[in-house]
C-alpha cells in the first residue's frame, strides 16, 4: 500500500480532459476517509492534463479516498494509503496553543521569531539560494512572503513568470463597486488560467523553507500591485484562492495571510473592506488542515481619531492570531487581554538605512522590539532594508531576501537560543504597572525563570517590587547587544534595592533559588 | 495717586476683627472699576488683623476700588489707583494665542519650556536659593510646583510649616462619598483655620520666579499626601481654593493645576471623580485674572481597555489647554486635532537612576521627547531624578528642586535657542504620514525656516517627499546630543535623496531659498 509520512503531502494524481478551460470547466473533489471522520479536498489542474488532490493527513492508520468530479474520467476514482508515524524533525503543522501562544501539532513548542522577504520567490535563482542559505545561518523559523508578485519602491522589476496567461497592462485605480474587478479594458491577465509552473515554483520553496524548519506566511493579496492581481474581482479572487489552497495546505508550513496591508487595499482603490470577510471565510472553508489565518493592517489604530482607521475586526472566528504593523510594541498585553488570541508584530520597524520611516532603525531598536515585544507575551517579526546606495541594484532582504548586512539578526538569534537555553516555551508576561516606558519582564511556564529587560531604561538604584513576596532569584547580568552573560553579584527579591551599570539594552536572567 | 504697573499687583489692605475665625466668619470682596466695566474680587485674612484685597490690572488707566463686606470696618471702603504702563521685562500673564499655542498678553510669544520640581517650597532656605540659582543658569520658564506637601518616595519628611493649625494624625485610606471629607477621627488639622505665613513664603516663591520669568504652574490638589489635604471634603476644599486663589491670582505668572493626578486620587480613595467639575468651575469662578487651567491625568489612556481610565473630559471649557502624562508622544498631533488647544507633554519620563520607569530615562532620552513634541506643535516638560545612593539625602531636583546633576537640560537650553534664533514664535508641524515611527518636522510660522529632527531614525539615503514641490532648501546639519551645527553641502528639495552620516540624535535646520 501507498504510506505517507503523518503531516507530509498525500498526492493523488489523475489524467484528465485538456480541452477548454481545466482550470475553469472541471471541477474535482477527494473525500478521504479514516474510521468514522471524512474531510473533502478540492483538487486542482497541474497541466498537461495532470489533476491532483493532495492532502496532509493528521492520523495514523489506513485512509481511503475517493473523487468526485463533473468529468467521468475523473470521478469515483479511489486510492487508499497508510499514514505513517511522522518521523524525528516532523512536528506537523503550527497551531494555537495556550489561547495566546503557538506549538506544532505534535506538541513541540514553537516561537515565531519571523523575518520578511516578500518577493524572495521572483528572484534569480542564485538570490533565492542565498535566501535559502542566510535562513539556514539564522535562527528565523517564520518569513513573511508574497504569493504575487510586487511592485513597489525598491522592486519595480516585471517578475520571470507571471501567475496568470496574459501579458501587463496598465492598471486604473478603480475597480467596480458590484464586482470588484478592474475594468474589462485594463485586463491584461486571463484571471481564469493559471500558470502552474508558478505555483510549482512557490510550491518547491515553501517545501525548502520547511526542510529549513521555516513556516511559510504567505500573503494572498496586497497592494504592491502594477498587474491587476489586487483588482481581479470577487469571482476570480475566490479562482484564486480554491486554486491555491488546493495546491498549498498540504503543506504543513503554511500559514494564510489575508492581505498585506489591506485598508491600504481599500484606500488605493483595490479592494474594499467588505471583501475581507468573504476572503477570510472563503479560506476557512476551502483550507481541509486548518492552517493559521491572518489578516494584516497598514493604519496604527491609536494615532487615528477617525475610527475608519481601526483594525479589522480581529474577533472573527476564522482569524486565529493578530498580525499587526505598529511599533507601539508596549500595548501587547492590552491586546493579549482584548484579543485572547497571539499576538504577532509582524511589522514592527525593520533595522535599514532607506528614506522611509519603517525602514530607517537601527539595529539596536529592531533588537529591543524583539525583547520589549517577546517578554511582553507576543511575537516579533524581523526585516532588514538595507541599501548600498539610492536605486541600487542590491537585493534588499526585506524585499528579495539575499543577504543580510545587518547587525540585530545575531542578536535576535541570540535571545531565541537564550529562551530555549532557559526553558522558555513560550513567555508569561509579568504585569509591571503602566505601559511604553515599563521594563518587559516575562517568566517561563514553570517560574522557575524570569527575564527583566530594561533597554533603554536606565535605573541604576533599581528595585523590582513586582516580584513575588517570598521569592529570591540569583541572577545574570545579560548584555544584550554585546551578547554576554556573567553572574550578578547580588540576590534579587521585590524588597531590596539593586546596582545595575548605567547603559542601554542590559537585561537580568532571574532564576528562582 | 497710587499707581500700579500694568499686570502687577495692585493690593488694598483694611484692618478688621481678629476674634472668632476670620477666614470663615468675614467675607470681603472688591469691586474694581474701570471706564465701563467692572471686576468684583475676592479678598482674603493675612493675619494680624490684616485684611487684603489683591487684584491685577490689566488696562492702563484710572481704576477705583470699592469693598463690600458682611463686617462694618471692612465694608464700602474705596481706593484708586493709576495703573501705568507695563515697564521692560513684564510682558503679563501667559495666555493661549492661536488655538493651539501660547503668548503673554502683551503678545509677545512664549513657548514653554517646562521643568518640574514639586516639593521645592518645603525645602531648606539653602536648597530654595539653589533652586532658583539653578532656574537662572537654565532656559526653563515654567515649574510644576504643588501648594500643599508632599509625602511620596524620596520625600516622606514633615515639611517646616503646615498650611492649616493643626498636627498630623494617620490618615485612613477613605472618605465620605457625600462630603468627600476624611471621617472626623482622623483629622488632625483644622481646614478652617490657614496659617498665613506658609501662603505668604509661596507667594514669595511665585514672585522670586516671575523674576526670573519662569511661570509658576501651581497644582492646586495632588494624591501624594499624609495629612488629609486630599481628603478635606467639598466645603472645605472650596473655602482653601477662594483663600489661594484670592492669595495667588493676582500674580502674573501663575497657572493652575487642578490636580496633579486626579485619577489616581480617586482610585486610593481621596477624591471622586465627579468633584473636578465642581473644583474647575470654582477655579474659573474666582479668579479674575482668567489664567490658564489644566488637570493632569495618571493613566495613559492607549494601554487601557477600560474606558474608566480614559482622560477627564479636555473639552471642558474651563480647561484652557492640556497637561498630560505620556511618553507616547508621537499621539501629540492626533490630540491637536481633537482637542485644538494647546498640548503640554508635563511628564513624559524624567531624566534619572530611580526604580521607577518614569525617573529612568537617559538624557538622550529626555532631550530627545522634546524634540519630537515640540516640532509636532505641543509643549514639554522636564524632570530629574537622579540619586546618588539608596534612601539619598542629597536633593533631587523633581522633589526638591536644588541642583540638576544630568545632561538634558543643556540640550533643552540649546534647542529653545534654536527655536528663538530662527523665529519659531511657535512650530507649525508639518504632517507626516503615520506616527510613532515618524519623523518630527516642524516649521516656522513664517515658512521660512523647517527643523527635521532624526532622533533614532537612521536614513542614510533620505528624501523628505513631504516639503512644498516648488521649494528648495539649504541645510544645516545639527549634532543636537553634541550641540554642534554645520553646513549641509546638499541643497534639499522634495524630489532628491541626499546622504546623511547614520547616527542618532541628528537634526536638519531648512531655510528657503
């Protein structure tokens, strides 16, 4: 019998009609079967007239599969395959766990500590490699990237291969209101005929990503768009996103990001608001394993009086954890307490030297986000906008991945190993009075640790009565940026004063005694 | 003739009865003529027998002064006086000119630049000289100052002087929800009875620093208290604000605080939030010199999901502009926006080494929450809180004033130089898309000059797409940590990168061509 590996893609191919649209014309399901529970997946066109089902089966034992389709060749058609134990380094799929935090299916905990390379995937072959080899050097296991392909500052170049046949046109900024589609005579893309070659591509380095142990965020849509892929209307969106889910959540490191951006979407004249919530149900019903869905916004809601420029409703049920674009990193407990969901600042200032102001921090302040951000009890994501010179031909990581020239990675990666090190599967955030300018304190689940970051901070008389009354800590004294650790010399308790050096970015690793 | 100068003090003293209680048992008031219009004003019991009525004028010509009393010696008593005009150096009372700003009456500008030293009246004759002498050497032209003692960290002993008869007794932690007042067995004074000498050495103080021009921004009630004055009921905390009020009004450089952290008094059970009204309109009832009044919140509304927690209604017509406690400053514009009148930024973390987030702020830190508030069109203030040692004896300015031990405040006095040298009367921000992360730009009321401020933004390749399309610009480039200013060897416009050295802390002084 066929086996497949439990998490890993169960592929079922079939031959079929090559004629008129297969992507448009045929439809094919599988349901596949194990003791008493069914799930049906749709199946998609792979060309040259290959349809496939895959699925990513969760349980171990024997499943059957059966198709149903409107084309007879390709109905009633069964498989049968035993699911195998997943094998040492298979942990399946990122979940929620906890309310507030996130463990593979098996169990295994799991930190995002992400990066961003959106449009890594349409460069050369040699840039995608070294993206491959710079993550494998890093301690990245999330990275934020885009399913189409992007025009923006920095990256306006026509990709190799487009999603779609047809050729560019140039895109109006309107759409109609009733469809959401751009205008017939903007179309240059036939919306109804993929290019599966596109998809094998992203197929192949999603599959590399997770030989790497990196999940795969993948953006559906966004507003970096010159194509017409951001205005293809509701009809072809949903195409879209049957045809993508069917070829993709068998994988089991994808993670489904709505939208980059989306009321940036709305505001350019892309995609109104009210098409999220189509989006956001039409995955959750086409997605059979359940993946982590999100939906990611451009406005920082506590600036803006106008509450037009509020996030998305972050409660409905098909969003399973926030993406957020702030740097605002202090109100992460006032959201873990509003949302009950994780919390992931996905967008949090990248360390850069360009002229906008998401891309000009320092190393210092992406590391301190990735502290004040993580022992607050969230997330943070990572991005790097380095330039040689203005337009330069450099890859950009944030952009096309590549290289990194920056400094905060070797840091990040330092504070990742430091709560692995420390028995931090995930962080209970300690709760110190006020906000911005409190230190980011978290304790690991057994409390048997704890993590006083002060950053900028500079107390040099210090006492921490949030403590708890009868406890004593030894301690280590962390430089953060340096990267050193060594014994303090005074015991901690929430009575007595402390001396700590005046500098920034120190930390106290408290154990309890 | 007696003659009084333009915003100065003009006092008409009465002799009249020392038995019974004569702050309780006389009412004086004065009514002050002039051409058509007249001023009734309260007057006050200085003790002695002495009774005064103080007033300030503020046209230049001949008033007269008739009393009313309900004691015979102190009723219909008349006086005139000459009021002449404003000599060099007196300019009157600060006022809000311009919605969102601030001048003297006699419209010369006037941009607070602000420090903090609650508790300095209370300290020895040496450390008040000091206090002052520190005032001199420095730019600050406003202080924070409470009326009554203060009992919190770093300053728990009794003050020299009472402002009432009476001793301390422990004060219990509730009070009458209908009177507001402590229950009868805990209070130790009398609130009826006010020793005049302690109100007589404030208004020395107020006097010693309108000298100096600085305003003296006094805070009528605050929660740090072991005596009962915060809980001394609605009676009586009407009859102590008719008594300083009729003390202090007529002293030009003085602005009220209602309370330095209302809602914090309400939440350790001191006063309720519903007595601010009543204390506000009290406020704008008695004083006739109309001088500016604001209410000082302890929460920072943004990290809160509990509205409760939200800020005293600012649009109250008798809040002239807003004193807020935040560091999250980039919110500064949204709050022009909203409320349209002046905002001052009095605590957005002090320069200092105590346990306490809002006194462990570096003075890069402090210097730099002045540039971002300033050149986005509100106001700061500063604060030290640096020790020397645990349980310190040595005075610590933002209790106690004395000496300033830090760094900002030469960086404070640099940047209100820069501001005066280049005819910012006051700063027009310049928006720019987005908040926290943003830069702060601010432009000068003629349009002629732009100060970009950097901070820790660290651009290398910059275009500032945000300046007038037609204009273009020669640059200085300031060093503002470094207090240094150099020709920018790029001219600057809205379309063209330019290269800055990547460092903190950096700054752009624009003047169109």
């Amino acid at each position: 019998m066929k086996t497949c590996e439990q998490w890993k893609v169960y592929e079922f191919t079939l031959n079929g009609p090559t004629s008129g649209n297969p992507f448009t014309d045929v439809t094919l399901f599988a349901t596949f079967f194990f003791n008493n529970h069914t799930t049906r997946v749709r199946g998609f066109y792979d060309g040259n007239g290959q349809y496939k089902v895959r699925f990513m089966p969760e349980e171990i034992g024997k499943w059957t599969v059966t198709t149903d389709s409107n084309v007879s060749e390709l109905n009633h058609q069964t498989d049968e395959f035993e699911c195998t134990p997943a094998e040492k380094g298979n942990h399946g799929p990122v979940r929620v766990a906890g309310q507030t935090h996130f463990a593979y299916a098996d169990g295994t905990p799991y930190m995002p500590f992400g990066t961003t390379a959106y449009a890594w995937c349409f460069q050369s072959p040699e840039t995608q490699q070294q993206t491959l080899q710079t993550l494998k050097e890093n301690k990245f296991n999330k990275i934020r990237m885009l399913i189409f392909p992007k025009s923006y500052s920095y990256n306006t170049a026509q990709p190799k291969m487009y999603p779609y046949e047809g050729a560019p046109k140039k895109v109006s900024d309107t759409f109609d209101s009733t469809t959401w589609m751009l205008k017939p005579e903007d179309i240059g893309f036939d919306f109804s005929k993929f290019i599966p070659e596109y998809f094998q591509h992203l197929e192949k380095q999603i599959q590399a990503l997770d030989n790497l142990g990196v999940e795969a965020d993948l953006i559906l849509f966004h507003p970096y768009d010159s194509w017409g892929f951001a205005r293809m209307g509701k009809k072809f969106d949903q195409l879209y996103l049957q045809y993508v889910i069917a070829r993709f959540a068998s994988l089991k490191n994808v993670w489904w990001a709505l939208s980059n951006e989306y009321d940036l979407m709305a505001l350019v004249g892309q995609k109104p608001l009210e098409a999220w919530d189509f989006i956001g149900k039409t995955v959750q019903r086409e997605d059979p394993s359940a993946h982590l869905v999100s939906i990611h916004n451009f406005y920082d809601p506590p600036q803006h009086k106008d509450t037009t420029k509020n996030w998305y409703d972050q409660t409905k049920p098909w969003i399973t954890h926030l993406s957020i674009q702030t740097d605002n990193v202090f109100l992460v407990p006032k959201w873990l307490d509003e949302y009950d969901k994780p919390i992931v600042v996905d967008e949090c200032r990248y360390e850069g030297n360009i002229e906008f102001g998401f891309g000009d921090n320092t190393a210092e302040g992406m590391m301190d986000n990735f502290y004040r951000i993580v022992l607050r009890g969230g997330y943070a994501t990572h991005g790097e906008t380095y330039i040689d010179k203005p337009n330069t031909k450099r890859p950009i990581w944030w952009a096309h991945g590549g290289k990194l020239y920056g400094e905060s990675q070797k840091r990040i990666n330092y504070f990742k190993q430091l709560l692995e090190d420390n028995g931090f599967n995930y962080v209970i955030p300690m709760a110190t009075e006020g906000g911005h300018w409190e230190l980011a304190v978290g304790e690991s689940p057994n409390g048997q640790k704890a993590i006083v970051y002060f950053g900028e901070n500079q107390p040099e008389f210090e006492l921490l009565d949030f403590l708890d009354d009868d406890a004593t800590y030894t301690a280590q004294l962390i430089d953060t940026w340096n990267m050193t650790i060594k014994d303090f010399p005074e015991e901690i308790n929430n009575k007595d004063y402390f001396h700590l050096p005046r500098k920034n970015y120190q930390a106290l690793l408290l154990t309890r005694k």
